[in-house]
C-alpha cells in the first residue's frame, strides 16, 4: 500500500511539474476584465490547464498526507510501551 502511494505521488508531482511548465506558455492570456481582444482557445486551455493542476495538487496533498499517516501508524504500533 504504501509502496503505490509514494509511486502516486512521485507521479502527481511530475505531471505537476508538467503541468505548471506548459501554463508558463500561457502567460500572456488576459485576465476576464480586459477590454482587448483575446483569443478564446488559449483562455479556455489555460483554463483547464489550471483546473488539471488544481486537481493534481490535491491528489499529491491527499496522497502525501495518507503516506505520513500510515508511516505514524506503523511507527506507532511498533514502538514499545
């Protein structure tokens, strides 16, 4: 168990890495208030590059946690009393 979450997480936070490298492509999208004309397509990708990083941080946060809970648990139960 603990073996496929570190393997969770090392690939979470590589397609993390990915992810934050191609919106760096995407810096110059405007934000909605703007009064100049912007391409629809590369608001609507960045849109959903950010959504997939959003969902990515929380599968690494979720899956970091469930490792640092379980290395306590088995620290736990092993220790004498």
């Amino acid at each position: 168990m603990l073996h496929r979450l570190v393997y969770l997480v090392m690939a979470g936070t590589t397609t993390l890495v990915g992810l934050t490298f191609l919106l760096r492509l995407f810096s110059d999208v405007l934000p909605l208030a703007s009064t100049e004309p912007q391409s629809v397509w590369r608001f609507e990708a960045a849109f959903l590059l950010t959504t997939a990083q959003w969902i990515v941080l929380g599968v690494v946060a979720l899956g970091s946690s469930a490792i640092v809970v379980l290395t306590w648990k088995s620290v736990r139960t092993r220790a004498p009393t």
